[in-house]
C-alpha cells in the first residue's frame, strides 16, 4: 500500500463552514443545518482496506498509510461536519498496560490486548505505580510516537502530527482493565472500602500521567476528556458514593473550561450528577443511553449532546427503519442546536459504507432548519425495551 495524495488545502472552505456549524449550535443556536459526525476511525479504514488490524498496530508506515488513506477517504465520501487534519501514532486499548506494567498480548487478526493482573485484594495491595518518566513501557511508547512523527517528515508530509502523548481511562475503567471486571464490581457491592485502595491507586496514575504529560507538550489544566466506559454498569447511586468523587476531582483538576464524557453503555441513570455536579460541556450518549433524558436534563445544563445512533441500526441496510430512526432522533434532539447527530462511540467495522454515507447524507436533507420533521412511532425492535432512542 502506498501514501495517498492528500492535500487537505482542498477542503479548506468546507472545514471552515462546518467549524462556524458548529460554533452556532454548540452555543444553543440553530445554524443551517443540524450538525453531524461520522464517527469513523483507523479501524474502520482498516476493514474497508482488508487490512489486518494487528499489523496496522505494530507498523508505522502502515498506519501513515491507512491514516492518510481514511482523511482522503472520509473528506471524499462522507460529507459530516469532520475537520480532522492530523495523524498520530496509536496503540489501541493497552495505555493501562504500560502505565501498570502488564503484559501486552499482540495474536494474529485482533487488537493488542492487556493481560490483565489484578484478580484479588492481594494483588490490588502489591500493584506498583510506576512514575512515567521511569516507567520503560511507557517511554518505549514515546519514543515510538517521535518515531511515527519523524517518518511523517521524511515521508514529507505536510500534515501535522500528534505530540507524543499517553492517557488513561479514569479509576473504574482503569481498575477493570487491567483486573477482572466481574472481581472488581463484586468488590463494589460486597468491599467498597477495599476496592477503595484500587481507585485510589489508578486516580493517583492517572493524575501522575496527566501531569507528566502537560510537562512534555507545554500543555494547560483547561479542557478534559474522559472515556469512564465502565461507569455505565453500576447503578446511579454506586457511581455517586464510589465513583463521583474520583471524577469530579480529575475535572476540577484538569478540566476548568472544559468538561467532556463518553461512557460505554445505557448512562441515564447518572445524566443529573453529569448535569448538575460535574456540569459537563459535552457529552457522548453512545448508541445506548436513552435519548429523552439527555435532552430533558443535559441540554438544559448547558450539556451538547453528541451520539446516540446505535451500529445496530446501520447493519441491516439502507431500511426505511433506519430512516425512521434518523428523522425522529434530529426531531426529538436538535431544536435549538446543541445537539451533534452521530454514531455514538465510533462506527464499526462491518458497517456497509454506501449505508454510511446515506445515513448523513439524509440527515443532512431532514435536518435544515427550521426543523419541519412530524412525530412518528419508533420501529418496533426500538419498543421493546431495548436501550437506545426510545423514549
């Protein structure tokens, strides 16, 4: 496979105008039209590529390759709101591995994948948290992030390129990947002051990473990101006595201007505390987080809802269902703007892309504002139950 030729000087004006898109709508404004995002990545292009996904993660070359190959792809086929310009070394989901000293699996046809090392109150009591600028895993990843940009430049690529950097998930998503998930929600209800030592272990990671980090790349305490993906299976009030307090101290921390949250699964049940306590500017419903509360109590805070079309939804074809579901999303969500129609989390591999591009190209044509979408009963697979859109 070879480089692309890709000059992103070309889409210029239309990145300008979706980033004065979303401007207006992330201000609680309506602009022209509802904005959109995609959601794909370099896993996706891999499928689209056949390219196997363990190789794309151990070769720099090939992932300048497929990344250059999925901007050109994703500017010349599907017409969201990306602005995207940049490439940067990546590894997968393994950064709680290097940062607590695991094993790192590397099979055939897969991701990487953490051994993970934590299945008793013994081990939690023995696990070492490693500083950064001493951890060898973690400066093996630096390095390979200075080797990625220096080969972009041999290459000469006149494209910028992510400063080398690491992050980890926040504690519960830090503590179940690198132990036993079952171990560590068993621990909650059964030990919850035990499991406090784990927490309390990743919170302290995670802080000594960030910090590390800022140091590196002359960053600021501003904005903040999580992904807690493994918040979304714990009841409301578990997250509140157990996991609240871990997270509004990192956003206190890290995140004075600006707060942003993807969790992995059905999170209503915590879209109060993200509303009122942690304030969010911006969140990630998923495909699977009920889609009435987030516009009832986040958007009200101040919260832009981003997401919620599920995969499920695109795999079985361009479906008149689909296209219910489009229409009565954009009608219930994007009145008033702050609101991002998008394939929660990150589109899949195995989604059609001609259903893909349909997708955002109809939203496109039913989201123009002024809104003049009617009411509409969801599919019925959407009614029984499941979690998703349905009211």
């Amino acid at each position: 496979m070879e480089i692309v030729d890709f000059d992103i000087d070309k889409y210029q004006a239309r990145r300008e105008e979706s980033s004065t898109r979303r401007e207006i709508s992330f201000s609680f404004r309506e602009p022209d039209r509802v904005v959109t995002s995609a959601s794909v990545a370099s896993p996706y292009f891999c499928w689209l590529l056949g390219i196997d996904i363990a190789d794309y993660y151990q070769d720099i070359d090939l992932q300048i390759q497929v990344q250059t190959w999925g901007l050109k792809w994703h500017y010349e086929n599907l017409f969201d709101d990306f602005t995207g310009t940049g490439l940067g070394w990546q590894i997968g989901t393994i950064a709680e591995g290097l940062v607590f000293d695991c094993e790192i699996f590397r099979p055939g046809h897969t991701t990487p994948y953490i051994v993970r090392k934590i299945h008793s109150m013994k081990d939690v009591e023995e696990l070492e948290i490693i500083p950064p600028r001493d951890n060898p895993q973690v400066q093996e990843h630096l390095q390979q992030c200075q080797q990625f940009a220096d080969r972009a430049a041999e290459l000469g690529l006149d494209m910028p390129v992510s400063a080398p950097s690491l992050g980890i998930h926040p504690p519960i998503s830090a503590a179940t990947a690198i132990g036993d998930p079952d171990w560590v929600y068993m621990m909650m209800a059964a030990e919850p002051q035990a499991i406090k030592l784990l927490f309390d272990k990743c919170f302290q990671a995670f802080c000594m990473l960030q910090d590390y980090m800022i140091e590196l790349n002359a960053g600021n305490y501003d904005s903040l990101g999580l992904a807690d993906d493994n918040s979304a299976f714990i009841s409301a009030e578990m997250y509140k006595k157990q996991i609240l307090p871990y997270n509004k101290a990192l956003y206190e921390r890290y995140g004075r201007k600006y707060r942003y949250l993807h969790p992995d699964g059905p999170s209503q049940q915590n879209f109060p505390v993200y509303a009122d306590v942690i304030k969010l500017n911006m969140m990630d419903i998923g495909g699977w987080s009920r889609l009435r509360p987030a516009v009832d109590i986040l958007k009200p805070a101040g919260c832009v809802i981003n997401g919620n079309l599920n995969n499920r939804d695109l795999y079985a074809g361009w479906t008149e269902d689909l296209r219910r579901i489009i229409r009565q999303m954009i009608r219930m969500a994007a009145p008033g703007g702050g609101y991002q129609f998008a394939i929660g989390g990150e589109t899949y591999a195995g989604i059609d892309p001609e259903v893909l591009c349909q997708t955002f190209e109809y939203a496109h044509e039913v989201g123009q504002y002024p809104l003049d979408i009617p009411e509409e009963p969801f599919p019925e697979d959407q009614l029984k139950g499941r979690p998703g859109i349905t009211p």
